[in-house]
C-alpha cells in the first residue's frame, strides 16, 4: 500500500508559484483558443439612436444578435452597421 506524501508549506508554496508563472508566460486566449466563438458575447440594443448610437462602437466586435426601435429610420441605420441581427419595431 502506498502511503500518501504530506506534502510541506514550502513545496506547496513552490510548485503553486512555477503553476502560476507558467499561466502568466502563456499568451493571452492560447488555453482557451483565441478565435473561439464563446469568446463573443450575444447583445441585443434596445433603442439604436441617440446613446444606442454611442455604444454601436464599443458592441461592434461582439455577436449582436438583435436590434429594437421604435424609429424605422434609427433600426434601419443601425441595421446597416448589424446586418445578421434581428430587426424588432416596438
């Protein structure tokens, strides 16, 4: 039978620290994978004139899945800059 090593404060400490400097080394995403598609967040924006209109920018590298107004005009605008979202008029 085997015994179980107690392991001391001092190895823990050592062994926690090379496990942490070897996650500080790797490059941001190469655990996960950059480019994978659970990276993006699903948005939808409610009311795409006005202060809508100023965050389109910062939501512009997401997956925005749907857009509401109740201004044909405003959804249609921001409709041209999220083609593959959703389009609801309420």
């Amino acid at each position: 039978m085997k015994k179980n090593k107690i392991v001391g404060r001092r190895e823990f400490l050592k062994s926690t620290v090379a496990a942490g400097a070897g996650l500080l080394i790797l490059p941001g995403g190469s655990l996960m994978g950059a480019g994978a598609p659970s990276n993006k967040m699903n948005v939808a924006l409610i009311g795409v004139g006005g202060r809508g209109r100023a965050h389109q920018g910062a939501i512009a590298g997401e997956n925005v899945v749907a857009l509401c107004d109740v201004d044909s005009r405003q959804l249609a605008t921001a409709a041209k800059k999220f083609p593959r979202a959703k389009h609801y008029a309420d």
